[in-house]
C-alpha cells in the first residue's frame, strides 16, 4: 500500500511544480496524476498559458530528460521518430529522434499530417518506435504532453478519435486570474525567465527510478467492487445519453480507475472514494465523447453533459 512517504513525495512534487507555474491547480495536479498512472496527457489552452513551463518544470522536478517537438504541417515520422544514417564505419545506425527522451512535449499536435501523429500513436500506446522494420523501445518514463490550440484556430484541426482515446487526460487551461497574473509580472522582476531553466528555483524532489517506486504504490491502491461498478456505471452512461452521438470507451474506464487511485494516492488514503471519480470524470472522459451537433451551436459543454451524468448515477453507498 501507499506509504506516507510516497504521499509526501508526490505532494513534494506537485508543490514544486506549483511554486513555478502559478494560478493552474487542476492542472498541475492532473499532469502529476497521469505521471503516477503512466498516462499521457492533452493540454489545450491559447497560447502563452504556461503550457511549455509546466512540463519542462516537472521534468525538472524529477530529473529526467524533456524534450519539445514543435509540430508543423510539414513535419515527418522521422523528424520525431530519429532516422538511420550511414556512419563512417560504412553501415546504417540508427540515430534516436525526440521521442527518446522522457517527457516529450508535443506542441501544437493538430496542426501535424497524419502520418506523423500515426508515428506518434504508436510511440504512445507501445511505448516503441519503428525504423526501417526494426523496432527501438522507449524509455519507461516516456510520457507525451500534447499541446494544442482550440480547433477554431487557423491551421487547425480535429484530432482523429482513435488518438484522442489514447490520452488519459484532456486538460483545458484559461487566462489567469487577475492577482494570478500579478503575481506573474512580479516573478519576472526577480529575475524568472520562462526560456531559462536555470531561474526556475526548482530542485528535483526524485528521479525516474523514485517515479516508478510511486507508480508502483499507486497500483496497490485499494478499489472495492462497488467503485468499479460505479466506474462503469459512469462510462455506460455516456453511451445511453440523448445529447451524446459518441459515447467513452473501456478505455475511458480503465483511465477513470488508475488516475483515481493516483489522486487517492495523492491525498495520503490506501483506497478510492466515490469523490476521487466524480472529480475525475471530466478530464478522463471530455474528449473520449462527442456531443450531438445541435447542443454544441447552443453553446452546451462536454463538461455540463458529464456533469449531468454524474449527478444522474448513483453513488455507492459507504
């Protein structure tokens, strides 16, 4: 079961991360949550809203490699996947690409070709790249924060629901408050530097072996019968909804179920409550569904549907 100290660890880091990037609670904890469950994660906000900083800050904060793949329309499998070249000792070798480092960061995901994210599908689901027949696997840290603009951006476009379904996480970031923002201006008098790793203050709390060891603890949380019929009952529940022309998949379930023994995890408890999932449900779910076309010109959320789910399911009794 999950220890004190792997409770304390994880809030070491989560507090770490918050001291640099200021004003995004839910999503800092979300990102925290998808590490401890070995998941990826979507972070979709206009630009300048700290994407970048929150994950370099958290590689930092776990000492593992980052790196940032700025995603264009132009850009091939290889330029992310690494290629073969001819060495001087006259045979192919294959130089790693991007992708082999631990935290990736994908900027601006949907304005890639199709290809492209297909090579980055496949990285995120096997954890292994394809080169020239031959398969290289990735680290076991490997976790890829996809970055991208809302669609109504030029340039843009939908990501295919197949890759959708393979982020664990859909996490949404707005313009902060505006004490947030003041307090933002008043970092960069001090001398903070977004560009500038080095003026981020931060000192790693653990390294990618203490990340696994918190993963581990995070497996031994305890999740009673009546909460996995509740998982399900949620995720089936998507799939009956009028105002839904898409409902979640198992996946979504299965993601429900290791980012709420995270956050169990997270808050010092050896079990998962009811609240764990609730609070859950729409960054699991928001982009595994698809609302109906004529609630989405009324101006209805993905997250008032699930919401409305949420409150229409029975809770488990304690």
């Amino acid at each position: 079961m999950g220890s004190v100290g792997e409770t304390e660890e994880a809030q070491t880091i989560l507090s770490t991360v918050r001291n640099v990037v200021l004003g995004q609670p839910a999503a800092t904890r979300d990102c925290l949550l998808a590490l401890l469950s070995r998941g990826h994660v979507l972070i979709e906000g206009v630009p300048g809203t700290a994407k970048t900083l929150l994950v370099r800050t958290l590689a930092q904060a776990l000492d593992v490699t980052f790196a940032r793949i700025q995603f264009t329309p132009d850009l091939m499998p290889s330029d992310i996947t690494g290629t073969s070249v001819f060495s001087s000792g006259q045979e192919f070798v294959f130089r790693p690409g991007p992708l082999f480092h631990d935290c990736v960061l994908a900027d601006e995901i949907n304005r890639a070709p199709a290809k492209t994210q297909a090579a980055l599908l496949e990285a995120m689901q096997e954890r292994t790249v394809t080169v020239d027949g031959e398969s290289h696997n990735l680290s076991d840290t490997f976790t890829v924060f996809a970055t991208q603009n809302p669609v109504e951006f030029e340039g843009t476009y939908p990501l295919p629901e197949a890759e959708l379904d393979r982020f664990m996480l859909k996490i949404a970031l707005d313009y902060p408050s505006s004490e947030t923002e003041q307090r933002i201006l008043t970092k960069y008098t001090e001398g903070f530097e977004a560009d500038l790793p080095d003026t981020y203050g931060v000192h790693s709390v653990i390294d990618a072996g203490g990340l696994e060891r918190l993963r581990e603890a995070t497996r031994a949380i305890h999740v009673e019968p009546r909460i996995i019929t509740y998982i399900t009952a949620i995720v089936r529940a998507t799939r009956r909804t009028a105002s839904l022309t898409l409902g979640a998949s198992p996946r979504g379930g299965i993601a429900l179920l290791k980012t709420a023994r995270a956050l169990a995890l997270l808050e010092g408890r050896e079990f998962v409550i009811p609240d764990d999932v609730k609070m859950l449900t729409p960054g699991v779910l928001r982009h595994r569904i698809t609302m109906a076309s004529e609630l989405e010109l009324e101006g209805v959320t993905a997250d008032q549907v699930l919401e409305s789910i949420v409150e229409q399911v029975e809770v488990p009794a304690t």
